[in-house]
C-alpha cells in the first residue's frame, strides 16, 4: 500500500508543477496571439485565433488533469 501512497504523491506533485507551467505557456501564448493580432493585419488575426485556441484547449486540458486523477484514485481498487 505504501507504493500506492508514493504513486499518488508523485502524481499530485507532478500535476501540480505542470500546472504551473502551463499557466505561463499559456499567458505566452495569448501574447504572441496578441502579437499577431496587432501586427499582422486580417492575416494577423486569423493566425492569433489558432494561438488563442491553442491556449484555450491547453489551460482546459491542464485544469481537468487533477481531478481526472481524483477520480481515478477514487474509483482504483487493488
């Protein structure tokens, strides 16, 4: 049961670390959006869509991950 316990430590800590570097990823990526956007005109704009998009769909993805955890442990029997 203790290898159960350290499993679920490591992938708690590891979600956590990873969304805090998402969040920075993604703040960058909506000021490179931001980027194209005032620089780049109507083809500037279409090209900050994808990135804001991208942005999105990470953050989401990321947000999702610690209780997606919390349900598998939750639901896990051995």
């Amino acid at each position: 049961m203790d290898f159960i316990a350290n499993l679920n430590t490591f992938g708690y800590k590891m979600i956590s670390q990873g969304q805090t570097i998402l969040m920075m990823l993604a703040v960058g990526a909506v000021v490179v959006g931001a980027i194209l956007q005032i620089t780049g005109g109507r083809e500037g704009l279409d090209k900050a869509k994808k990135w804001y998009i991208g942005a999105l769909v990470g953050f989401t993805i990321g947000m999702v991950a610690k209780p997606l955890l919390e349900l598998f442990k939750q639901n896990m029997m051995f």
